[in-house]
C-alpha cells in the first residue's frame, strides 16, 4: 500500500467513526463527544473514560487504546485487521464502546 492509499484509507475510517457517533448520539443514549485533533479521535463518554484512535503514518497502522488495552491495525485489503489476531476494528471498537458506555452501540465503516 502506498502511503496515499494508507491516507485515504485511514481517513475514511476516522470519518466513520466520527459520523457513527453522531449517528448514536441521535438514536441512543450515549452522548459520546467525539473529538478530532489531526489524525487522532477521542471518544469521550459520560463516564469520563476514553477511547483513542490514531494514526500511525510510518506504519501505515490505526492505533486504539481502550480500558480493553492497546490495538493496532493494518489493513488487509478488505478490512482493517488487528496485527496480532484479534479482530476487525470496527467489530473491536463496537465491544469496547458498549462496555466502556454499558450500552449496545454499533460502529462500522459505512460512511452513511
């Protein structure tokens, strides 16, 4: 991958995150501010606890840090996958948000 591609890619994700937190925040409870900064969102719940995603250019991975721990993904063409086995990340931030929010809350890479 290229690091235009690694760019583009990385942006699409970051903007999806951001437009399904608005999209909870209008069907649910949640009310998770969503903070952009550069490359880096902070997802801020009403608990005070935090989830972190960011880029990672010279590695062409997304970072997550999460009460869960510490994740990085690569993307493998299709999805972006966690380098050490552990799953996709938007399946992976849907748990972690759920637990850190205790609602169910769904994320994914659709940009609608």
């Amino acid at each position: 991958m290229t690091d235009t591609e690694y760019l583009d890619r990385a942006e699409q994700l970051l903007l999806a995150v951001e437009r399904a937190c608005d999209r909870l925040n209008d069907e649910t409870d949640a009310d998770i501010d969503a903070q952009r900064a550069g490359g880096m969102v902070t997802l801020v719940f009403p608990n005070r606890s935090q989830i972190v995603i960011n880029l990672q250019k010279p590695l062409h991975e997304v970072w997550m840090a999460a009460r869960a721990g510490g994740f990085h993904y690569k993307f493998d063409g299709c999805t972006w996958q966690d380098t050490k086995g552990n799953g996709e990340f938007f399946e992976n931030l849907s748990r972690f948000a759920s637990e850190q929010s205790h609602l169910p809350l769904t994320f994914s890479a659709k940009l609608d």
